[in-house]
C-alpha cells in the first residue's frame, strides 16, 4: 500500500481553508486513480481546468495523470483555479 497526503483548498468542496487528509492506495495507483475517488466526494469542483493539481510541488498537466505513479509518502495538492488582476 502506498500512503499520500492528499491537500485540498481554494474553495473545492466547500473548504474556504486547506484541508489535508491521509489516504492508503494501491501500490500502483496513479494520480488520475486518486483523482477519481476524489471525484466521487467533490463532484464537478474537482472538473479541470478549473482546477490545479500537484504532487510534492510539481504541478502535473491533465494528459500525465493517467501515467503519473504515486509513491509513499507524495503529498498532493489540489486547488481551485482562481483569476484576478
């Protein structure tokens, strides 16, 4: 099993703050796996590109997730997209 980190903030599922949570995967389980139990629990906050995710500070393009292997201990982030001036 593979242990992460998962933070989620900037407004994604009703969370004003970060909010970070521990979460055991498979030992092959990729990003795009996480995301989609993600899904499940944040619905259409978690639709991209109004999204941005990234692992151990790297953000990751949406074409990567489906091969970008989570490792023990990677902390992911996933914020809500935000635009100003």
């Amino acid at each position: 099993m593979v242990r992460v980190t998962v933070r989620i903030g900037g407004g994604i599922g009703g969370h004003g703050k970060v909010v970070s949570t521990m979460m055991e995967l498979e030992d092959t389980a990729t990003l795009a796996t996480l995301l989609d139990m993600l899904g499940r629990d944040l619905g259409e906050d978690l639709r991209r590109p109004y999204v941005v995710v990234a692992v151990n500070g790297r953000r990751v393009a949406d074409q990567e997730s489906c091969t970008w292997i989570l490792r023990d201990g990677d902390v992911v982030a996933v914020v809500g997209a935000t635009a100003g001036g």
